[in-house]
C-alpha cells in the first residue's frame, strides 16, 4: 500500500496502517530525537511520545510532506521534553549531553572493528559539538547535514521560513567547524582536516 | 568585496547546499578569487558537513509501533456504508443546512412582516367598509366582519404556504440538525 493510502486509512482509525507508517520513519525520528536529545532513553520516549500524536493527530495532516509533518511532531516532542527536563529539579540538561551506553548501540555487524572504533571517535566528539549549540541550531543541522532534508522540508519540519532555515543552518555549522577544529587532536587522523 | 563574517558564512553555507541564486554565485566565486579566508573556510566548511555526512546512524533500539492501549480507546471504524463519510462531507451537509435553515427563517420572518403590514392596511380600511354597510345595510355588518375574518386575521398568510405550526417544527428540526453535524464534525476532526 503506498503511503497516501496508509495515511488515509491510519487518519480513519486503522491502527495496522498507522504502523506501517511507523516502521518506515521510526529509524529517522529517533535519529532525530537521539541528536537533540543526546541520550538513548530520552530519545526512546521522545520518539514514542511523537508517534502516539501523531496518530491521534493525523486528522490536522493536511497534505504535503508527510515526513516534514511527522519530523515536526518530534522535534516538538524533543522540546517537551527538554522542558520537562528544565522543570524537574532532580535532573539536568547535562545528563542529556552525553550517554554512556551509546557506544554499545553503534555496533556494525558488517564492519570491521579498527573502522568502527574510528568512526565511534568521530560520532562521540560530533555529538558532543552538536550537544554544545542551541537547541533550534542543533535541530536544524540535524535536519540538513544527517538526516538529509532538503531546505523547504526543514522549514515545515520546524514552522518556520527558508531565511531562517539559512540562517540558522550557517551559524550552526560554524559553530560546529569551530568546536571540532579546537579539538583536531582528538579526532581520529582519517578525519583531520588535511589528511585526505 | 566587504562581507561580515555572519553574511559570508551563510552565504558560503547556502553556496555549499546548492541554494544559491546565480547573482550569488558570482558573488562566491569573486570572494572566493579574492579572499583567501574565504576559500579557507568554504574547506573548512565543506569538511565539517562531510563529517556529519559519515556519522553512523543510531540503530533503533526497538520498534515503536502503537498498540490500541497506548492510544487509548479505540476510535470506532466507520463500517460499511459509513466508510465514505470524511469531515468535508460533513463540512458540506452542515453548510447546506445552515443555509436552508436561514432561507427557512428569513422567508417565514419576511412573510409574517408583510402579513402584519396587510392586516394594519386592511384595519385601517374595514371601519370605512363597515361603516358604509352600516349605513345601507345592517346585515352587510356580518358579511364584511366574515370577509375581514377570510382576508386575513384569522388565517395570515405563510412562507411556503405550509402551516405555522409546521414552519416552527421545521425551523428547530434544522437547528438541532446543525448543531448535531457540527458537533460530530468538530468530533471527526479531533478524534
């Protein structure tokens, strides 16, 4: 079933071909989640918290791109709760920066170990620079650079206008190339600026 | 070319994502003729998208399919020959009843003004008549009264020609019916 099918039966209440739906945009969102959130257990909750309203708000889906609607539903989803976070005093946005379990999450069957620790340097130090920008930099590069949308979709993703998008894009970007050019040292050789 | 660092970093980011108008494309391509720092940080820049670029995915750790308990109650499928019904449907046979409605309202309000001006008409005139008959025949006194009755007084005239009684039954039917397909569409939608 194509997806416009699947979201005119999911929006009249068919729960099967809402979750097909899901199964096709489930690795994107808690990508996405992961990258604001910084941490696996936020993103997890933040993902499903997304796709339950979604579902129970497919009626306001009204045309377009479907994943620039459902990106903007967890992007929101993210923001709840970081101010959840903010609200609770027993937790700190600082718990978010980093996961220790993540690097158990990036095992690659298919590749060899000595690339796979390379490329754990490099994910760990880059998210801990995207970590480092604000929130709606952060989303926005995310957005562009990893999950791969194209301007206009970012700007339905995040409700806002291809300016903005651009600028906000540009400054993330720098920031980013600043941190990592500061730490050089602690990226792996393949990935210095001026090995290649 | 004079830039401030913000206004050449998004012009050399957006350069880089191919969302650049031909105008600013010749800018970029003198910038980059004239300006060193430019060209160094269109490199610079360029690295740090193809570092995001080759950041690993992050598996997804387990599926986040719904089921009926995470949703909550289970919105009841539209079987069978209910299965058509979609909220524009619904928007549409609001708007037609409304309307019809209005009509029904407006007519019956209009026709009842007219009957009320005919009837002050016909009381200003009856006195005259009556007097008149009065005058020549006192028994003329119940034919004109059984006249006056006929016009008007007793039996005003009625939008459609349908019976008062029916238009009020009418009138409520239809705004009672309006409500309802508003609150069924405002439930369809938020459901």
């Amino acid at each position: 079933m194509d997806e416009q099918r699947l979201i005119e039966a999911a929006s009249r209440g068919d729960l099967a071909a809402f979750n097909q739906l899901v199964m096709s945009y489930q690795a994107m969102a808690y990508n996405l989640a992961f990258r604001i959130l910084g941490t696996g257990d936020s993103a997890q909750d933040a993902t499903q918290e997304a796709f339950i309203k979604a579902y129970r708000n497919l009626g306001q889906y009204r045309g377009g791109s479907f994943k620039a609607w459902l990106l903007r539903i967890v992007t929101n989803a993210c923001y709840d709760y970081l101010r959840q976070v903010q609200r609770r005093p027993t937790s700190s946005l600082d718990d978010l920066s980093a996961d220790p379990e993540y690097t158990g999450q990036l095992i690659d069957p298919l590749e060899a170990p000595s690339d796979y620790a390379l490329r754990q340097e490099l994910s760990t130090l880059i998210q801990r620079g995207i970590a480092s920008l604000p929130i709606e930099q952060r989303t926005v590069l995310v957005l562009s650079d990893i999950e791969g949308l194209s301007y206009e979709e970012i700007a339905q993703a995040m409700d806002t206008s291809l300016g903005t998008v651009k600028s906000r894009l540009s400054r993330a970007r720098a920031k980013l190339r600043d941190y990592l050019l500061e730490r050089q040292e602690l990226l792996p050789s393949r990935y210095r600026l001026g090995n290649d | 070319m004079n830039f401030r660092t913000e206004d050449r970093d998004q012009l050399l980011s957006a350069y880089l994502d191919g969302q650049t108008s031909p105008r600013e494309q010749a800018r970029v391509a003198a910038l980059l003729e004239d300006d060193p720092v430019a060209r160094s940080d269109l490199q610079t820049l360029t690295y740090t998208r193809q570092l995001l670029a080759e950041t690993p995915r992050v598996p997804v750790p387990r599926a986040f399919t719904l089921n009926e308990s995470m949703v909550g109650v289970r919105r009841p499928e539209r079987a069978g020959w209910l299965a058509w019904l979609q909220p524009a449907h619904l928007r549409l046979a609001t708007a037609m009843m409304a309307i019809l409605l209005v009509v029904l309202v407006a007519g019956d309000f209009g026709t009842r003004w007219q009957a009320s001006g005919h009837t002050s008409a016909s009381a200003l005139v009856a006195p005259a008549g009556g007097l008149a008959l009065d005058q020549g025949d006192p028994t003329g006194i119940t034919a004109a009264k059984t006249a006056t009755t006929e016009s008007g007084i007793a039996s005003p005239a009625t939008f459609l020609g349908l019976p008062q009684t029916t238009l009020l039954a009418l009138e409520v039917g239809l705004a009672i019916l309006v409500l309802l397909l508003l609150a069924a569409g405002w439930r369809m939608t938020r459901a």
